[in-house]
C-alpha cells in the first residue's frame, strides 16, 4: 500500500487466503490497511472455527463478504451472512464463530 492510496481484489485475496490451507486454527487473518486511525482485516475461516471474546479500543464493523457468522456482543447473538454488516462501538466485548466456511472485513478505526 502506499502512502495514501489502496485498491484490493477481495475475491483474488480470499482465494489467496483458501490456498494457504490447511489453518492450523481453522482461521487465517490478513491485514490489509494498518494506519494510525484505520486497520483493516480479511478474516477467512473454516465452519466451526471461533474468535474468543475480546474487546477493540475503537469502532469496529464487520462486513461479511462470503458465508455467515454468529457475531456474540452485549449479551446478544447476532447472524450475519454475505452482504451484511455490523456496526460496534468501542471497548465492548465481542466474540465470533464461524457457521459453514466465512469471510469477512474488520476495519476498526
């Protein structure tokens, strides 16, 4: 990336993502954008697969890209599938599980 100018192919990434097969967790994250104020993942993950609970000092969306996942915050399950995306503010805890193979964004700025 340079200074101030990026441009992704997210299906060309995810499938690069998919040939790194076998994941030894079941996951595999690669950060696309990492600035001061903005940081932005491509998570692919295999059915089953979970992000423990943790908490970001920022706000974070989640953009499902392909798939669906259960995305646990506040108490709360929410279903997210392709085309989908939410919304959280910061320092709130959150947990992830994959249902069925997934890919998602997280930006967190």
């Amino acid at each position: 990336m340079s200074e101030d100018f990026a441009r992704f192919d997210l299906e060309v990434e995810i499938r690069d993502s998919e040939s790194r097969k076998p994941w030894p967790s079941g996951k595999h994250s690669k950060t696309l954008v990492k600035k001061d104020s903005l940081q932005v993942v491509l998570f692919t993950m295999e059915s089953g697969s979970a992000i423990k609970e943790h908490s970001s000092q920022g706000s974070i969306t989640v953009q499902v890209l392909r798939g669906e996942i259960l995305f646990h915050a506040q108490d709360q399950d929410h279903s997210l599938r392709a085309g989908e995306m939410l919304v959280l503010g910061p320092s709130i805890k959150h947990a992830v599980e994959c249902v069925g193979d997934a890919a998602f964004l997280l930006t967190i700025s």
